[in-house]
C-alpha cells in the first residue's frame, strides 16, 4: 500500500467513526459501553467545539451529522474525484447514502458473526450492535420468522442493503442520462 492508500484508510475510518457516533445517538444506545465509549473518545475531540455551534434537537445530533458530510466532501476533494466542487456538491449524498450502507452491512455482519460466537450476548459490544442493527432486522424478522435457532432475517437485510447500494451508486448515472 503506498502512503496515500494508508492515509486514504485511516480518514475513511475517521469518518466512519463519526457516522457510527450519530447513529449511536439517533438509536439513543448505550453510552456507557466500553465500545460507545471508544466511540465517543475518538469523535470528543471535535465534535465538543462544533457542539456549541450547532445545537442537537429533536433527538438528532446535528453537529455530528454535518460533520460526517463535511468530512465525506473534504474526503472527495483530497482522495476522489478531482473534478469541479458542483460537481461533488451534487455526489455527496450518493457517496454518504452508500457511506451509510457499507457501515450498515458491516455492522449486521459483525452481528451475525458475534451471534454464532457468543449466543448468549455476553460481549460488551453486543448491546449497542442490537441497537443498532435492530431497525434494519425487524422489518425482516416480521416476515420471515425464526425457523428453530436459525434467524435468516440478517441474511435477507444483508441482500436488501446490497441491492440499496446497488442502486444508490447507479442513480446518478440514471439522473445523468435523463438530464442530457
């Protein structure tokens, strides 16, 4: 991996961090976790300042969240497109939607793995997980019921945020061809 790759990474990681640091408080999860903890530790830093500007309300943490898509443009500019600023002004909402997608898919694979290795929700990591994946696995728990100790509503979530991200990353193509 070459320098930029690494750094390329690490940011991506940051503002992933910062993404998962809004959905926490959307879920209204467990702040007292060791892992929301680490998530707040590593987001405290610069979301205490924007805080005092940019007030939460309604339950929404609007400092975060405009945070995360500052930081998904500024990611844009340095690492992406190299094209004009309209230009990735009217790309950020696809790259954060399937920013958004990719946390989701990771964060219900990580469920599913953490479910065969520790039935029981023993791992400190699991509630905050349940917080988080439970609105996407319910809408498929409904419909597809457990069959004995085997839940298939993760593996229906996972093709229906993949078939998501399929289409959030074609949409501007589509819009593009309408318009020209």
């Amino acid at each position: 991996m070459s320098p930029v790759e690494i750094l390329k990474f690490l940011y991506d990681l940051f503002v992933y961090i910062v993404l998962l640091r809004f959905l926490l408080q959307l879920v209204r999860a467990d702040f007292y976790n060791p892992f929301s903890q680490f998530v707040v530790t590593m987001t405290q830093w610069i979301l205490s300042p924007l805080r005092r500007i940019i007030p939460g309300s309604r339950g929404i943490d609007w400092s975060s969240l405009l945070l995360f898509l500052a930081l998904v443009l500024l990611g844009q500019v340095l690492f992406g497109f190299g094209g004009s600023l309209l230009g990735m002004l009217i790309m950020l909402p696809f790259t954060a939607t399937i920013m958004l997608i990719n946390l989701l898919l990771f964060l219900v694979f990580i469920k599913v793995i953490l479910s065969w290795v520790d039935p029981y929700q023993q791992q400190p990591m699991q509630r905050p997980l349940s917080q988080l994946t439970n609105p996407i696995l319910a809408p498929f728990r409904r419909l597809i019921p457990p069959i004995g100790m085997i839940d298939l509503s993760a593996l229906f979530a996972i093709l229906a945020l993949y078939l998501a991200r399929w289409f959030v990353e074609r949409l501007p193509f589509w819009m593009f061809g309408l318009f020209s």
